[in-house]
C-alpha cells in the first residue's frame, strides 16, 4: 500500500512527459503514440472551441443552434490541422497561452469600458431624464391647481352674491325682479399646453437619441472589440513564431537549462564557459523558471498597469458621477417631501343693502371667507432616480481582479512562452542558445579590464587633448630632436 502513491505518482509523471514528447515533436509514432497525440490535440481544440462557442454566444448573440454548428464544424477542422501540422499545435499552444498578456489585458479593459462605464453613463442619463419629467410634470400640474382651486371659489363667491340679491330683491312693490344668475368658467391655456407638450416631446427625443447611440456603442463595442482582439492576437503570436525561428537574438535574454547544459559542454571540452555570470550579467541575463521578480520583471509589469490604472480611473470617475447624482436627485426628493403646502386666503367683504319699494336700507356688512391650498412640489411629480452600482461594481470588480492577476503573471508569461516555442523547435532553440553565448562572451572581451601600460597612455592621449598647452614643450622638444 505504501508502494502505490509513489507508483502512480512516478506512472503519470512518465505519461505526461510522454504526451508532451508526442505533442511538441513531429517524428513519427506508434499506434499507442498516434492515440495519444489525437487525444491531446483534442483537448486542445475543444478549449479553442469552447472560447469560439462563448464568443458566439455573449457577444455575438447567435442562436445556440448556430453557434453548436460553427464550434462543432471548427473543432473538427482544428483538430486535424493539429494532429496533421507541428507548428498549428505550437500556434494553439501559444494562442491559449497569450491570451493572458497584452491581449487578454486589452479585451478585459474593452470589457469594463463597456459593462461598466456604458451602464453608467446610461443610467446618468435615466436619471436626468427623470428630474426633467417630474419638472414637466409639476408645471403641468401648477396649470391644473391655477385653473380649477382659486377660479372655483371665485365661482362659489359670485353664486353666494347671486343668491344674496335674490333673496334681497323685492318681488313686491315697484315691479318683480328675478335674478337668473349663471356663470361659466373657461381658462385660455392651450398655447401653455402646447409649450408643455413640445417640451416633452424634445426632451423624450433627446434622451431617445442619445440612449441609442450608447447602445449602438456599446453594442458594437461588444461585438466589434471580440473580433479585433482575437485578430490580433492571432497577428501577434505569428509574428512572434516567425521571429523565433528566423531571428535568434529576438528577445534572447533568458538562460534555460538546455543553455546550462550547453556551457558545461562547452567547458568540458576545453571551450570559454559563460558560468558564473558576474553581478550585472544576472540583471541582464533571467535564468527561467525562476520565481523572483527582477528589476526588468518590475519595470514590464509597471509599464504592463499604466493601462490598467488610467482606464481604472475612468471607471471611477463616471461610477463617483452616477452615485453623486443618485444622492443629490434623492436629497432633494426628500426635503420636497417634506415642504408643506401653501394656505392662501381670499377674504370677500360684501355690504349688506335691503331695498323696499325702491327705498335702500342699509344692515350692515357680510364678511365672506374662502381659502385654498397650494402644494409648492406635486407628490405623483416626484423624482425617482435609480442606481445600477450593483450592475456595474459586480462586473468591474471580477474585471478589475483578473487584471491584478494578469500584471502579477505577466512577466512569467513570457519566459513560458520560451519554454514552450523551444519544445516544439529544438533546433532552432539550440542556436538560440549558441547566440546568446557567444553574446555574453563577446561582451565580456570587449569588457575586459586593460593593463597598466594601455590605461595610462590613454589617459595621456585624453590629456593631450583637454590640456594640449601642458605638452606644446614636450613636442617642440621631440621636433627638435627629429
């Protein structure tokens, strides 16, 4: 029993180097061999296909049927070019691998802009829109409170005045008098009414047309950005494929093991060994893998966050925007919830006269009262602002994450880049090797410290040239002597 955790460990150990030997190499195998190779370019692809199936799915918005159909149709091609072509595995392997550098930061970036920043601006603008209704819709309702409150009691006071003379008059005497008292309101408010609704009208416009060009934008953005990306990507990692193999002092600073091997060869036979490298030949030269960072990781992994940061800010800014608006539209709701309503009194002083047979007599004064009352903000009109942080700090939080993931791995990224373009090209990685050692050696030739003798006489020929009245005697003197 205790034999078989160390034997399976050992088993799959040698099945894994094993697949690894198959997949980055282009001899051929055995039947067994063949298997595993189709097996692991399986694999391979059916990643490859699941980022083609999500890309159809989210950003894209096909149908699943379709997006089944063109994954299902590109995993099959894939999978024989992989199995049939050593560079297309390379190219795969490298594509799956780059996706975490530059391109992968640039796709989460566009990510966030549009998750983020869209939805925000978006709902800055809802909110906008809705302070500007309820204004609308209090003004509307001031015309209503102007028409009906004050003319009505107005209209009451006039029917108590007609009641008044009626019961006053004499229907005896001189003649009979009748009062036959009607009134009819109307209020000219049409031209009022039609601002109102050309205003509203402009505004719904307005706001239509701007929330369609945000999402034009931001649809695109999502559809447009995927594509360009992943093109490339695909642009890139050629690139660097070709100048792997053709050009082997692209990018040759790292110090494999196959290069430690290749130096203790060379010292074997006789031949300049490279090792130990000297203080500032381990800051220029990375052994990999190594898990330290180095000053030059450092410096890339800044550079590889300016990005990151400035759109970061960005991001806050709009988001500090939306929530400050949130807050002033909720502010103000609140203390107009709490206004009271204005009481406006109307006070009718109406003298009393009784009139007998044409003669008037006076009885005095009626005081006649009415009020209304007058509500500075309508209820029903109040702003409702809406805050969609959740939407927006969710998804930007998962982005902004895998962002700080993407600048700690980014310099390792490369050096794994290396490890795997030398598995797949070993002979192009052993004169890359070859290079970058006579590099060094060159470099420490032309380092070399001087004799005594060669240092000072070119600090006496840097003399001569500063200083050249100091040694004027000394060569009239040789001139005389020639």
């Amino acid at each position: 029993m205790a034999r078989n955790p160390g034997h399976f460990k050992a088993t799959l150990k040698k099945t894994s180097s094993r697949i690894c030997s198959i997949y980055t190499t282009k001899s051929k195998t055995s039947r067994t061999g063949k298997l595993l190779l189709i097996i692991s370019c399986l694999v391979t692809s059916l990643i490859l296909a699941l980022l083609l199936f999500l890309a159809l799915i989210f950003p894209f918005k096909c149908g699943y049927t379709a997006s089944m159909a063109a994954t299902g149709a590109f995993w099959l091609c894939i999978t024989i070019a992989m199995c049939i072509s050593q560079r297309v595995r390379c190219f795969a392997t490298l594509f799956l691998m780059s996706i975490g550098l530059k391109q992968g930061k640039s796709l989460l970036i566009m990510a966030g802009t549009v998750a983020g920043l869209f939805l925000n601006i978006r709902n800055i603008l809802s909110n906008l829109k809705g302070l500007a209704k309820s204004m609308l819709c209090t003004v509307e309702a001031k015309l209503v409170s102007i028409n009906q409150p004050p003319l009505s009691n107005y209209i009451k006071m006039l029917k108590w005045v007609g009641q008044q003379l009626k019961n006053y008059l004499p229907s005896g005497g001189w003649g009979t008098y009748l009062v036959n008292f009607s009134t009819e309101t109307k209020v000219d408010s049409q031209n009022f009414t039609d601002k109102m609704a050309e205003a509203e009208r402009a505004l719904n416009q307005t706001a239509e047309s701007v929330l369609a060009v945000i999402d034009t934008v931001s649809s695109a953005g999502k559809t447009v950005s995927p594509v360009l990306g992943v093109v490339l990507l695909i642009i890139l990692t050629a690139l660097y494929l070709k100048s792997f193999r053709s050009d082997p002092e692209h990018n040759n600073t790292f110090i494999t093991r196959s290069f430690i091997k290749y130096d203790e060869n060379q010292r074997l036979q006789g031949k300049p060994s490279v090792f130990p490298l000297n203080k500032k030949e381990s800051k220029r030269y990375i052994t990999v893998p190594s898990a330290s960072f180095t000053r030059k990781e450092a410096i890339a992994m800044l550079k590889f966050s300016i990005p990151i940061i400035t759109h970061s800010l960005a991001w806050v800014f709009f988001v500090g925007v939306d929530a400050l608006l949130y807050w002033i539209i909720m502010t103000l709701r609140k203390h107009l919830e709490e206004l009271k309503p204005l009481h406006v009194p109307v006070g009718v002083n109406l003298k009393q006269d009784r009139i007998i047979l044409g003669v008037v007599q006076n009885e005095g004064r009626i005081n006649r009262n009415f009020s209304y009352d007058v509500h500075i903000f309508e209820n029903k009109c109040l702003p409702e602002p809406e805050l969609w942080l959740y939407k927006s700090l969710v998804p930007l939080s998962v982005i902004f994450g895998l962002l700080l993931l993407l600048v700690l791995v980014s310099s390792k990224m490369d050096q794994l880049r290396l490890l795997v373009s030398e598995q797949f090209f070993s002979d192009q990685a052993e004169e890359r090797i070859a290079v970058l050692h006579a590099k060094i050696l060159n470099r420490r030739a032309r380092r070399k410290v001087q004799t005594p003798q060669v240092a000072l006489k070119s600090f006496t020929t840097q003399l001569q040239f500063w200083f050249p009245i100091f040694f004027r005697h000394d060569q009239s003197h040789l001139e005389n002597m020639t």
